[in-house]
C-alpha cells in the first residue's frame, strides 16, 4: 500500500516536497518571519539614520554629562540645575519607582479589601464596593489624577491658613508639611533593637509553627509580633530619652520652610493611581475567589474549619492561583499609567529626561529610547517576580 | 454492639445521634424538604434513595448546617442546629461528609489534607495527626499516596482519601452524598468496599446512594423520598421485596428493570 502511494507521485519537484514536509515547513516560515521583522527594523533605522544625518544631527550620548540646568522640586538625592541630565534622569528614575512601589502596595491592599467586601453577603456594604468600582473604573485615570489633583491644590487652604494637626503637619495646598525628624547617636540602639526584634520576630514565628506541630497549641503570633516589633523599639526610645529632634516646618513668607514635604503632585498621583488600579485588582480578586469552586469551602465547613481559617487555609491559596497573572498585568499597568505624572508636573522619567532634558538638549531620539528602555526593564522586572510567584504556588496536576 | 436497636424503643432521646422532627425547608418559594421525621440510633446504617430533585442531598446536607432548614428541628448528639455558629461549627466536628465530587483540597498532599482539620479544629500536635492521619490511609489503603497531590490519584483513590479525611476528625456519624455516583464502574467497587468496612466497624452512617447492592448488604433502613417526602421507610429485605406505596414500586422497577 505505501509502495503504491509514493510510486503515485514520482514527479513532485523538490521544493514542493520540501513545503509540504511539516517539519521543513515550519522552518521555512520561520526563517520568512523573522527575515522580514529585521528588514522591517532594518530600515527604520536606516530611515532614523538618514533623516538625522539630513538635519545635522548625529546620534551621542554625550549630552547626558552637560549641566542640565533645570529645577526638579521633588528629589531625593542631591540635585540642582547645575546637576547633569543624567543626575536628572536618576531623579526622575526615582520618583517614577517611588510613586509605582507606594502605588502598587496602596493598590494591591485597596484592592483585596474592595474584592472581599463586594462578596459581602451586607447589602450597603456590597452595594458601595460596587458603586466605588463602577464609577472609578469608568473614567479615564488623567482625569482621576487632574481631579485629585485640583481637589488638593484648590480645595486646600494657602500655607499662611494651614489646617494644622498638632503643631507638627500640616496640610496645605502646596503639599503636606511635617516635623523632619534629626537622629541622635543613641537613636541607633532603637533601630539596632528594631532590627533585633525583626528578627526575633522571624524566629519566633517558626518557633511557634514548631510548638503548634508538636503540642497543637497555637500562640497568638500576630499580636505577639506586633507588641514586640512596635513595643520594644518604643520602651527603648523612651527610656534612652528620645533621642530624636525634630526640625519643625515654620512659616516663612508665602510658605513653610524646614520640616519634610509631601508635595501635591505626588500625593494626587499615588492616591488617584491606586485607586483607580484598585477598582481592577478588586473585581480581578473577586473572581478570585469566586473561581474557587465552593465544593471546597462546604468541604471546609464540614471538616469543622470556621469560616476565617476557611478562607485563610483553602480558599486564598486557590485563589491566588487565578488573581496573580491578571495582577501582574495591574502592576504594569500602574506603572506605566505613572508617565501621565507629566500632566501636573510631577517629575518622573518622562517629565525629566523624556521632557525637559529633551527639548532642551534636541536629542529626541536618544532621550526616547532611554525612556523605553527604563519602563521595559522596569516591567520585565515586574514580570519577573510575578512569574516566579506564579510559579511557586502552581498546583500540581499529575 | 451491644446496644442493639431492640433496646431503644424512643422514649430516651439520648440512644438517637440523630433527632429531626417536623423539618420544613424551602428554595425561596420552592418547598425543598416537607415535614422531615427521623431518628437515627447510634450505629444505625441508614441509606436514602429516591429520584433525582426528591430533596435527599437537601436533607442530608441539612444535618451539618451546609444546608438552613426554615421550620422544625434537627438535634445533632444533643446540639441544636440554630443561626448559632459556635454550636454549628460542634457538630460539623462531629459529623464527617464525603461529597460526589470528593472536594479535596488540590493545593494540599493527601497527607495535608487529612491533618488540615486535626490541627486547625482539634489542636492536635502535626505528628500525633500525621500518624493518625497514616492510619486512616492504611485502611483505605492508600498509605504510600500520602505525599502526593489529589490531583495526581484516580478518582476512586481520590474518594477514598476524601473517606480517610473526615474519619480523621473522629466523627460519630458520617455523612455520604452519593460518594460513587462520579466514579468509573471499576472504581466503584473499591469505595464501596472501604464503606462497607466502616459500617462492619459500627459507624453510624447516612447515605445518598443508587448502590442498591449496597442498600441490600449493609443497611439497616432504607428510606425513600420523593418530591421533598419521606415516602417510606422499611428493612431493606422488606423495601426491596414488598415496597408499599406506588411510587415506591415505580421507582424500584426502574432503577432495577436494567
């Protein structure tokens, strides 16, 4: 039967033969593709090249060691206009991680609480989750950040009628100004005792998972933690006699000088982030849980397991199976929503080396691709870690 | 044994493990369970058949609270079931149940899920769980499965470490909700027999079945229910040879005509 088959065809010519072979096949087209994704890139370049050579324009990265000579107001490493537009870059570097890490954890906890309460078997309660989550999800997040924004700046008082908490913060339309704490020597023994309770604290947390293997006794760890962790640093403060100053924000003309500020654009843009991306994380961990089959949870139940343990000990770690990839997907989304941070002046990467930096230097291209650059690796780092998580808490199957 | 079921004639509540007295319940408008009488000694194997939607999973599910019953009463070995969780959560402890669709925990190993409610609920040590636990899984005899994960067994092995789970929270009744019905025909036998050891030992068990092989060897009473009804109760023997009421009859024909 085979012998006949083949002697049915003897002139197919040899190139048809080899595009009907599946494995040549595939190879083939793979070598089509990714030939014509480097042609494609290949002349782009050679495009970019050409057009910047026509407009005297080369391509240097000298640029970045000149004095950038802007202002940033929010830096938290030394900076001023005489500061390169590499030192600008590394300032705005920080303040896009500072904005998506504060973001991410405001976000994530937001977020979980949101998921758990529209669960609620309460009416209000749910009914309020859901509304929050509808009307936040449905605006655009430019117009949350300019709303918080303008909340802040206009809604808030002028420095000279500052609302003042204590005499130490506070809060006006400028930012929120606060007591900068000046450490002491002896304050080092606190933060030694704090690390030393920190670490304590892991022991013990193993010790008590021991005691409960062997006795079936369980300790009270999470407050146990808390007293140590928080009790113990603060005896020592006061014993050793507050061994902190504090360098007070006073009113000096139009506005506080001294003290610690947390200016307004960085406030509007974590709090209108977050909680836009929270209104996602929360649906994205109600479906979470929803998608642990409830066999599991009356299994639970009639194992005697109450309800928290319930959901701590069966139903959360499956669940984590089903939010964790769509929530990597939040986290880069939060991170890279944070570039709208230019729409009122926050000083992040765009504003600084993907802005001023290049209107003044005329180096789009080179800026641009630094700007790429940062947010891929910034989300592949992002990426990373999530899929390591992922992976860690997979089920196994057969 | 020596408490036969001669011996408690009913008028000392403490011989019944299991007291439902005119048990009502409803889906929103739909009457689920109507008028539930039962009694269940200490012991007694009791199996209930019925067609499907006759409301025999319902009432099963009502003797743990995973079910609310809206009228009447149900007193689990001297608890009531009320909105009480504290009292809810005794008899859960009490009672063991194994699901249709075993409802092991994926995320756990078998052995994981035999100490989960041992150390969480009693407070057991983990060792004095896990060998405990290792015991359990001997007599379904699946003890060289207890590192792996549910999702790596068969469903029959699956059933019967679901069985191993609940014996490990020491149960003084056990619940079985159709606990072969999503099982291969070959598996079914190796379950059964893991029940019908349990019931040799003297466990009192209740269970949704279609086994009437089963019902024949092992039961003390087998009732039937039809359209939220207990539509009668009898020996085995008897049910099966000199069935009563029409509906009975009917049922019995065709389940056993094929």
């Amino acid at each position: 039967m085979a012998e006949a088959a083949i002697a049915s065809h003897p002139r197919r010519n040899p190139i048809s033969r080899l595009w009907n072979d599946k494995q040549s096949r595939s190879v083939i087209i793979q070598v089509i593709t990714i030939s014509l994704v480097f042609a494609f890139f290949a002349y782009i370049i050679h495009n970019a090249v050409v057009n910047l050579q026509a407009i005297g324009k080369g391509f240097s990265y000298n640029f970045l060691w000149q004095p950038s000579s802007y202002d940033i107001n929010q830096h938290l490493i030394e900076y001023d206009s005489r500061s390169t537009h590499f030192r600008a870059m590394l300032v705005g570097i920080i303040n896009t991680v500072l904005v998506a890490i504060c973001g991410i954890v405001l976000a994530s906890i937001v977020g979980f609480i949101l998921g758990v309460l529209r669960l609620s078997k309460n009416w209000i309660v749910n009914r309020l989750a859901y509304c929050y989550i509808e009307y936040v999800r449905n605006v655009p997040v430019l117009l949350h950040i300019l709303l918080v924004h303008g909340l802040i700046v206009h809604a808030f008082p002028v420095p000279r009628q500052a609302i003042s908490i204590g005499d130490v913060t506070y809060m006006t339309n400028r930012g929120i100004f606060s007591a900068k704490p000046i450490y002491e020597p002896l304050f080092l023994v606190v933060v030694v005792l704090f690390l030393f309770s920190l670490a304590f604290m892991w022991w013990f947390k193993r010790h008590a998972k021991k005691v409960q293997d062997e006795t079936g006794q369980r300790y009270p760890v999470f407050w146990i933690g808390l007293g140590t962790i928080v009790g113990m640093p603060l005896v020592a403060f006061f014993l050793l006699g507050s061994p902190i100053s504090w360098d007070m924000p006073e009113l000096k003309g139009f506005n506080f000088t001294g003290g610690m500020v947390i200016r307004p654009e960085f406030i509007a843009l974590l709090l209108a982030l977050s909680l836009y991306t929270a209104a996602f994380i929360g649906e994205i961990v109600r479906a979470g849980i929803l998608g642990v089959y409830y066999g599991q949870t009356e299994a639970s139940y009639a194992l005697g397991i109450n309800r928290g343990r319930t959901l701590s000990l069966v139903v959360i770690p499956q669940a984590l199976r089903i939010i964790v990839p769509p929530l990597t997907s939040q986290y880069l989304n939060l991170t890279k929503n944070s570039s709208l941070a230019v729409a009122i002046g926050y000083m992040d990467i765009v504003a600084t080396i993907g802005g001023i930096s290049l209107n003044q230097t005329g180096r789009e291209m080179e800026c641009m691709i630094i700007v790429l650059a940062l947010y891929l690796v910034m989300s592949l780092i992002i990426s990373a870690v999530m899929n390591w998580y992922n992976k860690r808490i997979k089920l196994v199957e057969r | 044994m020596n408490d036969t079921p001669e011996n408690s004639n009913g008028n000392s509540e403490k011989e019944f493990v299991i007291v439902i007295r005119k048990m009502h319940k409803w889906y929103g408008q739909f009457h689920v369970l109507k008028d539930i009488n039962l009694n269940v000694e200490r012991g007694e194997k009791i199996v209930i058949c019925g067609p499907s939607g006759s409301g025999k999973s319902t009432l099963i599910r009502c003797i743990n609270r995973l079910e609310e019953h809206q009228d009447g009463e149900i007193i689990v070995d001297g608890t009531e079931l009320t909105n009480d969780l504290k009292n809810v959560e005794v008899v859960r402890r009490e009672v063991g149940m194994v699901f249709q669709h075993f409802n092991l925990f994926p995320h756990l190993t078998v052995l994981d899920n035999c100490t989960l409610a041992p150390i969480w609920v009693r407070k057991e040590p983990r060792e004095q769980a896990e060998v405990t636990a290792m015991e359990y899984l001997e007599r379904v005899k699946i003890p060289d499965q207890a590192s792996k994960f549910p999702g790596q067994l068969s469903g029959g092995q699956q059933q019967r470490v679901a069985i191993a789970r609940s014996l490990c929270m020491k149960p003084r009744v056990m619940l079985f909700d159709e606990p072969t019905s999503a099982l291969d025909p070959e598996m079914i036998k190796e379950v059964l027999d893991v029940m019908i050891e349990l019931a040799t030992e003297g466990m009192t068990m209740l269970c949704v079945t279609h086994e009437m092989g089963f019902a024949k060897t092992v039961a003390d009473r087998v009732i039937f229910m039809d359209e939220g009804e207990i539509i009668e109760q009898n020996k085995p023997q008897e049910f099966f040879d000199n069935p009563q009421h029409d509906r009975t009859k009917l049922f019995l024909s065709q389940i056993l005509n094929h």
